[in-house]
C-alpha cells in the first residue's frame, strides 16, 4: 500500500488526471491524500471535482483536505444567502462574492456555466462542506497551509491551517511530526531541496501548477510517502 499526496490543483484537470494516470497509477490499496484547492484559477475546477468524486464513488481511498479557496467559496455563498435575506428589495453588493471572484473564482464559474455562487449545484457545495482540516498520520501532519505553533495546541486554529502563509515547526506540539503543506507556491527545486534535508520538519508542496509561465513552477507533483518518491507532471493545461 502507498499513500500519495497531491497538493494544490486549482482547476488543473488534465494535469491532475495526467500525474494519476501516467505516474502514480494507483491499485485498490493505494491512498491519496489531497491537500485542498482544487477550484479557482485555472481552466477547470468542475472537472477536478468531477474527477475526484468519481474516484470516490468507484472505491477509490481518496482523503481531500479544505483549502483556502474552498473557504472562500462557502464564505460567498453564505454572504449572498444572507445579503439575499437582508435586502430582498436592494441590490448591496456581496463584497466577499467579488473578492473570490477577483482571487480566481471567475474560472470555478465559468466552469459550471453560472454567474452566481448559489448556481452552484447543491451536491459540489455538501461535498466541500465535509472536507477535513487536517490529516495525522503516523510521521506527518498534512494541512494545507500550515499550522499556528504560538497555539498551545496548533490543530485549533482552523484559519492559520488554510491561510498562514510562513510558519516555523515546533514538532514537539505535534507528537514530533513533520508537517506537509501546500498553499505557496515554491520552485520544484526548493521542493527536492527540502526533501534531499532529513533536518527539515516541514515539505512545501505546492509547486505552482497554475502558473506554468513562472521559473520553476507550473508542475503537479506527488509524492509517496513511504519511499519520499516524488512524481512530477508538467503543466497540459494548454495542450
């Protein structure tokens, strides 16, 4: 059995299905562990919820995290439920509607072809709901951004796990793990920096699939956890 962690895909459909298909090809046994943000930004976050859920219904031991951008569009759509309530006869402008679109939630609807988070159907937004905060496994803790230390217990600050953006390991806090993460992007050569150093208590894996036109990034990677074996897929998006 191995276990597989993919982090940020942001609408990135045939690189996602590219880096399962091509390099990971996992059996029955496998897991893979998804650190959040599937949506938003790139071409087709629709089909990266398509890709993972049907996964899940065909078996599949699929372990999804939330991220940011998951955060964002349930905190839209709750703010436009209750601009609705509140101002029935005014139009006001639901401020936390615009600032995910202008973080990329333009592209998640598009996606669906909607104009309005609350076209979203019901059984994308229930799935995001249910989405974990974190994974502890034996030697890691997987989050999305990363983990609040100055807390006494790090795992309770739910807004640091999905927006922090630096952070400086304390593993003793968490049973002496190191944490995975996603959330900035870094160059895939700090990525293999980081992994070739054992000191290292911390592995940044968001390497910037979304921005294949940056030096270093616009790759999807995973890595085994067992082996540290890391799979890289190059940006497709475009092809």
């Amino acid at each position: 059995m191995k276990r597989w962690v993919i982090p940020d895909l942001h609408g990135c459909i045939k690189t996602l299905k590219a880096l399962i298909e091509n390099h990971i090809k996992p059996d029955e046994n496998d897991e893979l562990y998804f650190l959040g943000d599937y949506i938003d930004r790139g071409p087709n976050p629709k089909g990266v919820l398509d890709y993972i859920m049907k996964m899940q219904d065909q078996g599949a031991k699929i372990f999804p995290l939330i991220g940011n951008h998951e955060e964002y569009i349930l905190l839209a759509l709750e703010n436009e439920t209750q601009r609705k309530r509140k101002f029935f006869f005014f139009k006001e402008r639901n401020k936390l509607f615009d600032e995910w679109v202008r973080s990329g939630g333009y592209t998640t609807l598009h996606s669906f072809g909607v104009n309005s988070v609350t076209e979203i159907p019901e059984k994308y937004i229930e799935w995001i709901k249910n989405l974990k905060f974190f994974y502890e496994l034996d030697d890691y803790v997987l989050v999305h951004a990363g983990l609040n230390f100055y807390r006494k217990d790090p795992f309770e600050d739910h807004h640091a796990i999905l927006w922090t953006k630096s952070f400086i390991p304390e593993p003793e806090k968490i049973h002496n793990k190191t944490v995975i993460h996603g959330h900035v992007p870094v160059s895939l050569d700090f990525l293999k920096a980081v992994l070739a150093d054992p000191s290292k208590k911390y592995i940044p894996m968001d390497t910037g699939c979304y921005h294949p036109d940056k030096p270093g990034m616009g790759v999807l990677v995973a890595l085994e956890l067992g082996s540290l074996d890391l799979k890289v897929q190059k940006n497709i998006e475009r092809s």
